[in-house]
C-alpha cells in the first residue's frame, strides 16, 4: 500500500483556507475496476436505504 495517499489514489494538501485534491504521484488514478465495484456497493446500499424508507411509509 502506498504510504503518502494509503490507498487512496488521491493526496489532499492545505492551502490558505482551501484544501487541494490532486492524483496520487506514486499510485496515479483510481482503476476503473476499483471505482465500477465501489459503485455496485454504494448501489446496492442505496436500493437497501430506499426499500426501508418505503417500507416506514407504508406502515404510516
């Protein structure tokens, strides 16, 4: 794993009252595979979050 961004592929420097997010130099960007699993994740989460919330709304 990459010691400056853990992981991350991307490096946050502070500047004056702003915080700059650039590409990690030692790992590049972020592996179109990594980012496509990633979202499969956040997706399925999301269809999860929206059958409890119909679910409350049907039981009011």
């Amino acid at each position: 794993m990459c010691e400056l961004c853990e992981g991350q592929h991307v490096v946050h420097t502070l500047t004056d009252g702003a915080v700059r997010v650039d590409t990690c130099p030692v790992c590049g960007p972020k592996p179109q595979e990594l980012i496509n699993q990633e979202n499969m994740v956040l997706d399925q989460k999301r269809a999860e979050v929206l059958a409890i919330l119909s679910a409350m709304k049907e039981a009011v």
